[in-house]
C-alpha cells in the first residue's frame, strides 16, 4: 500500500515528465496495486470471491466468482451497482483513477460465465 502511494505521489511530482515517461509510471503503478491486490487474494465475502488481480497498461483487472446460488445471493445488476459504489468510494481506489489508473471489473457466476465485464474510471465515480 505504500509503495503504490508512494509511486503515486512520484507521478503527481512528475509534472515536466513527458508523456511516455507518465505512461511507464502508471503502468508501474498498476502493475505494483495489482501486485498487493493479489499478495491477498483470495478474498471472499459473502457469495462473491476475489480470485484474481492483475495489471494490463494502466488497468487493473480484477476476476471475481460470484455463486448467484448462494443464500443472500443478488441480481447481477445490483452486485455491479454495490460493487461500482464500493471501489468509487474507496480512498485508495479513487487516489488511483484521479492520477489516471483505471478498473476493469469481471465477474464470473459459479459455472464460470462471464456475467459482468465493466471497466470503472473517474468518470463514472462523480
């Protein structure tokens, strides 16, 4: 957690850098947050489960298993709005999008089909 802030705060300071050097930083940075995501994993919480986190460019990826069969099970809309909710209102994943990360969101049910695939950025946090 600390490295990616730090990193973070590297890429605010770099203001005069160009823009392929900006890039290489946030890809770093989303390499190295992908990195501690899956140090963790996996992470369950009720029927959904983190299984995976990965960096592709500046995206961070994250797989997750959801059992749609489980007790206290939800719609697949309303898994994607609380979940939209959740990383929009993290301290860490919000300081993430405003230097320019962004979060490509998959969810699988428990028999492995893809039922959510949404990328989240700023934009849709305001």
């Amino acid at each position: 957690m600390r490295k990616a802030l730090s990193i973070a705060l590297m890429i605010l300071l770099s203001g005069c850098a160009s823009n392929d050097d900006k890039q290489k930083q946030l890809e770093m940075l989303a390499s190295n947050r992908a990195s501690l995501l899956s140090s963790e994993l996996p992470i369950e919480h009720g029927p959904l489960s983190i299984m995976r986190a990965s960096s592709s460019g500046t995206t961070i990826e994250i797989m997750m298993i959801y059992n749609d069969d489980a007790p206290g099970a939800i719609s697949t809309q309303r898994l994607l709005n609380a979940t939209m909710t959740h990383y929009c209102s993290d301290e860490a994943v919000r300081k993430n999008m405003d230097v320019g990360l962004t979060y490509r969101l998959k969810i699988r049910n428990s028999r492995g089909q893809l039922m959510v695939d949404q990328m989240i950025d700023e934009t849709q946090c305001q």
